[in-house]
C-alpha cells in the first residue's frame, strides 16, 4: 500500500437537528474515524463542509497522513439530510401552483375524509401546501380504462400557465385524473410551462407517483413541487461548499428507502428525501445486526430531537410504498420509519392537567439543553440525564463540550416545586416519560404489525440511544441490546454500507388469474427497461446490478394492499398459487384472518433496482478476555429509582474495551459521541467487532 492509498478516504455525512454527524474509511489501511459538529440550521451546508474537513484532517494526521505533505483525497460522499423534512414541518417550501383536471382542484382539502384523531373535535387538517386560487382546472379526461375522453387544450393550457406565472408561483404540480395509465396530457402542460415560464420548476404526477388513488398522488406530486427549489437552492449552496475543501468527486444524498442517489435525481424528486436522515440509520442497524449474528432487529435511532424507530424482520428492513409524513399523504417507496418527538433536546413541560408530558418540542442545536449554557431555561432530557449522572455532569463530546450541572439542576427544580417533587424524581419522571414515549413508538411498528418485541433484538444508536436503550428494552422485555462501537454516528456509517438504489411501479388492475399473466409480463417488461435506462445513465457495470421484484394485492373490494415479494423466473400460471399463498400468509399476519374464498386482486407492480457499490469493511478483533479492568477510567454516582438513591457505577472507556471483555451492571461506557448505560442485574460483553452486547433481565 502506498501513501497516496492511504490518505483516500470516503466520506459519510448525516446532518441532524443538534448534530451534525461524519463517518470516514480509509480505503487503502481500513480505518473507521468519526467526527461530530454542532449543526448550523440556518445552513445546514456549513456544517456538512466544515465537518468533512476538520474529520478528514484529523483522521489524515492519526495516520499516514502525518508521513507527507500530500492532502488527504476524498473519494466518495455520501449525505443525509433533514432539509426536505425541516422545509415541509416548518411550511417553508415555495410558493406553488397546481394544473389538474377540471372538477378536481378541491380534491387537496377533500382527500379521504377520514379523521385522523378519531374523537378529537378540534383537530385540524394540515395547511393546504397550494392556496384554492392557485388551483387551475383545466377541460381534460381519460377514461378508468385508458381512453381518451375529452383531449386537453392546448390554448386554456397556456393561458392557465401564464395566470400562474403572473401569480408569482416559483413552482407548478400537474396532476390529471388517470395519468397513471396515459402521461399523454401531462406531458403536454410540462412541455408548455417550459416554454411559457422556463423559469419554475415543473412537477408532474406521472413521473414522480405514477400509480392509481388521485387523491395521494395528487398528494405527492404538490409536496414535490412545494419542495423542489428549497431542495435545488441548498444542493446548490452545498456543491461549491465541498468543492472549496478539495472534495470534487459527484456526492450523493440518501433517500427515504435507503439507497442514494445524484444530486441531480434529488433536485427532480424531493419527496423522495424526507426520511433522508433515518433511513441509512436503519441501513447501518442492519449490517451491525448481521455481523453480531441477529437478523430479527428493532432500531432505536435516539438523537436530539426525536427518536425513529423501524423493525427488520429476517434481515429485511419493512418498506412502505405509501405514508403519511407529518400529515401529508406521501406515495413514495421509503422505509417503514415510526419517528416520535422523543430525543436528548424534548423539551419538559407540565400541562394544563397537572402532568408531567416531555415533547415533542425541542430545544435543537440552539440553543440547546440547559446543561449546555447557550441561554435555554426549559429542563430537556439531557439535562434530566445530567442531573441523574447517566451522563458526565461535567463534559462531553470527549471533553469538547462543557456542561453545567447546577444550570440543569435549576431549570428541573422549577418543575419539581410545581409537582411536588423533589429534583431527582422529577428527573428521573422526565427519563421515564420518554421512555414511555418511545415504547409506544415501538408498539405501533411491531406489535400493531402483528410481531412479538420479544423475538427480536434492539440495536441503539444515535447520541441518546445507548443512553435510553437498557430501560426501554426492559419495558417491551426485549433480551438483548446491540450497541455499535460509534453509536453516534451510525446513520453517518450507513452511508458508507448503502447502495444506488431506485424504484419504479405500475398500477393495473387485475384478477390473480390467467388472465393477468399477459399484463403481468408486458408491466414488468416495461419497468425493466425503465431500470434499464438508469444502470446506463449512472454507468452501473452489469455485475453489480440488482432487480427486486414486488405486487401490491388484496381481496377484491379491500381499500388497502399488501406488497408480495416475486421471485426471479419466468412469469408462468404455475406463480399464480404461489402468489396467493404468499398473500395470504402476510394478510394472516398483518390482520389475523384470512378468507379463502374471495377473489385476490393485483393492484400494482414494483420493481427495485440496485447498483452495487464498494462499502465500509468493519475489522474483526481477536478475544482478549473477560476481564474489562484496563478500561475502567473511573466510578460515578448514578440515580437509580430501584435502589431509591445513587450507586457507585465503575465508568469504562469505549475505545479501550476489547473483545470478550464483560461488563457487570449497574456499569456506564463513556465515548465521544455517546454513552452506554447498563442497568442492575443486566450484563454486557463485547463482540469481535467491538460492539457491546447487552443481556437484559426484565423485572
């Protein structure tokens, strides 16, 4: 290996709420380095630059790099985001206007007419993202089959655009009622905004949802539009950012299904990112899972402004192809992701019935939990942390961060004295309360979903995880723990160990009979061109590719489907059982029933296509012994509502526990991006990967 080999690195760079978050490997020596930074949200870009360059720096002078003046070279990016998330919360997405079909603009507020609070008179709907005046219809319809009823026009068309743009929209959503079957007119009005406003950014519902219900489709492709300049206008300020650090090499951003994509892909489709950030945390979970030996996971993703939890059921992570994300209807392939307001920041309240509620607000990076001193006087999770001495009362980040004790002692007191407490067990009310949050949070995707916590095993990352996870796992009696040895990061690593990753899909409806087997053939036919085309276009070689074929089903008459997984062969009457039995299995699972004599339905055809690319290989270390006394740094009082006081707890050095190293609770592992907590009667050992293995004994 030469010098050179030694100074290139890949980067992983995950921008969170408080945090912002770089995972390096060096391709040449092997070597994982991690970095944090504090996130700047009015610029998310700054911080992203300037944790890859003080990461790479640093990570460059540990090794080969201080052996020669050549710069460290940064071979490949890769970056999660909160960007499109932030954007739809905060509704500060852009200015859009919508061209649908005659009869159909009230559709966005109509929707399903459903209440998504059941018995809460009050409760609103989400804002509409495109105001009724900027709705225009326009004549045009084609029929459920296909055919053309009515053909558009081409003048109302240019006078509906030239009304938008006189309006001052920055964007335009099209969405024609059965575009999904014939694109045919919505071609047309993108081509004419291009002509008539080149200036707006175009969204058309049958490049970005090209499936059937109007309603979510229309859904999606406004949130698209909504969000399509907010997302070109930080790309654009983040590409220069990189290049003045010397990393030039094309970056990539995650989408919500875990896979990445260009830039430019991400500039087309937004709506595709809002799960950007927890999707490769989920990613990352799944490879330490693996390696530990564990496929049956929940992953307890903990930063500091929410919690996201998911479930991988035999080493396959649960993807949607449908969600709702903070109240708009989203029809977009993403990972099954429940995220709660539930992180190190929540911020602490009493509520008008007297009771002690923690989130979903946050104090976020700024100005932070009180314990950090930048000007917060609302008691967080942190600094319930703090004060119980989970965390160092002292310092953190590795000693980069100050904290001031007194400071979070004083704002929980305020608390305390309103609910007649005193200030440990209103810290310790806080930490529960959370937990409480967070095991519900993990209820909704398991147990709701028809499997048993207690069959699968949590992995904890983020900066709060590890802090939360040996509670929470005794509550859902979960056995065992997997803390990674960066915790902190993962989501950043998951970069490292993901792939190209794009989904494409047809709805047609069919009985599950000979009859679909023609249709069946000609729609994945075209879904493999369409798959086709985009190896070309990012020069995949064709031994890294990857196809992954699906149908969404039901019985006939049912509002909702299931996705079937399909086989690689050919498309024959002997699948159609099969098929069936596959569906039924899931329905059984999902809704505990079957019902064997009605019709299944096939509703739509999904095809996911992977490029291959080299990843992060983690090191395997050879046993060093139980005995973990060389990493013990020092002891702590920590409060623990069982012992109804402090206990002395021996406090470890993660970056010098070994493997085969045992850990007897009640017992604490510091490290710079997080802290391992390890309650009584539960013991932890270290793999040959370094992670910590944590047995849990429910009470």
């Amino acid at each position: 290996m030469t010098i050179d080999e030694a100074m290139r690195w890949r980067v992983g760079v995950d921008s969170g709420g408080t945090f912002t978050d770089v995972c390096l490997f060096n391709e040449g020596t092997g070597a994982i380095r991690v970095w944090k930074v504090s996130s700047t949200p009015d610029d998310p870009s700054q911080a992203i630059a300037k944790g890859i360059e003080d990461g790479v720096k640093r990570a460059a002078g540990e090794g080969a790099g201080n052996e020669t003046d050549a710069p460290p070279q940064v071979t490949y990016i890769g970056h999660g985001t909160t960007v499109a998330t932030n954007a739809l919360i905060q509704h500060q997405g852009v200015q859009t206007g919508l061209i649908t079909t005659e009869g159909f603009r009230d559709l966005l507020e109509i929707g399903r007419q459903r209440r998504t609070s059941l018995y809460d008179l009050q409760a609103d709907k989400p804002e509409p993202l495109v105001r009724r005046d900027m709705r225009i219809e326009v004549r045009e319809r084609i029929h459920f089959d296909g055919r053309v009823e009515k053909a558009i026009d081409e003048a109302e068309v240019r006078s509906a655009v030239r009304r938008l743009k006189e309006a001052g929209v920055e964007s335009v959503a099209i969405c024609f009622l059965y575009s999904y079957l014939d694109s045919t007119h919505e071609e047309l009005v993108k081509r004419i905004v291009a002509e008539e406003f080149p200036s707006a950014f175009v969204s058309a519902s049958h490049e970005v949802a090209p499936e059937f219900r109007e309603y979510e489709r229309l859904s999606t492709v406004i949130v698209n539009a909504y969000l399509g300049p907010v997302m070109s206008s930080y790309l654009e300020r983040l590409r220069p950012r990189l290049a003045d650090i010397g990393a030039i090499v094309p970056p990539h951003l995650t989408q919500s299904n875990g896979g990445v994509i260009s830039f430019e892909a991400a500039q087309e489709t937004p709506v595709r990112t809002l799960l950007s950030g927890p999707s490769t945390g989920v990613v990352g979970a799944l490879h330490i899972g693996r390696l530990a030996g564990f496929e049956n996971l929940i992953t307890f993703d903990m930063g500091g402004t929410s919690s996201d939890v998911s479930l991988i059921d035999d080493g396959q992570p649960k993807q949607v192809s449908q969600a709702t994300v903070h109240g708009y209807p989203i029809k977009a392939p993403m990972l099954d992701i429940n995220t709660v307001g539930a992180g190190g920041g929540s911020i602490a309240y009493i509520d008008s019935g007297g009771l002690l509620k923690v989130g979903p607000e946050s104090a976020g990076a700024v100005p932070g939990p009180v314990c950090y001193g930048l000007g917060n006087n609302e008691p967080t999770v942190t600094d319930a942390n703090v004060v119980l001495q989970t965390l160092n009362p002292t310092q953190l980040l590795g000693g980069r961060m100050k904290i001031f004790q007194e400071d979070a002692k004083g704002a929980i007191e305020g608390l305390a004295d309103r609910l007649g407490l005193d200030v440990l067990a209103t810290a310790q009310g806080i930490v529960s309360v959370v937990t409480a949050n967070m095991v519900k949070a993990i209820r909704v995707i398991s147990v709701q979903h028809g499997h048993d916590p207690r069959d699968y095993t949590l992995v904890a990352f983020g900066g709060a995880g590890p802090v939360h996870a040996a509670r929470l796992a005794r509550e859902l009696e979960v056995p065992r723990i997997i803390v990674p040895k960066n915790p902190g990061i993962l989501s950043a690593l998951g970069l490292l160990l993901t792939d190209l990753r794009t989904n494409t899909s047809m709805t047609r409806l069919l009985a599950l009979d000979e009859s679909a087997l023609e249709p069946m053939a000609k729609a994945f036919a075209t879904l493999h061109s369409q798959s086709a085309d985009w190896f070309e276009r990012h020069a995949i070689a064709p031994e890294a590719r990857l196809l992954a074929r699906a149908i969404d089903m039901r019985y006939a008459g049912q509002s909702y489907e299931l996705s079937v997984p399909l086989p690689p062969g050919t498309i024959d009457a002997t699948m159609l059982p099969m098929l069936r039995q596959a569906f039924e299995s899931l329905h059984r699972q999902t809704y505990g029933y079957t019902a064997a004599e009605e019709p299944v339905q096939i509703t739509t055809f999904r095809l996911e296509a992977s490029g291959i690319v080299p990843k992060a290989a983690l090191p395997v270390y050879p046993d060093e012994g139980a005995d973990a006394g060389a990493a013990v740094i020092g002891r702590r009082d920590v409060y623990f509502p069982e012992a109804n006081g402090f206990v002395t707890c021996p406090v470890y050095d993660r970056e010098q526990l070994r493997p085969g190293n045992r850990l007897i609770g009640p017992a604490l592992s510091d490290q710079m991006d997080s802290t391992v907590l390890v309650l009584p009667e539960q013991t932890a050992i270290v793999d040959s990967h370094l992670n910590i293995i944590i047995e849990v004994s429910p009470t």
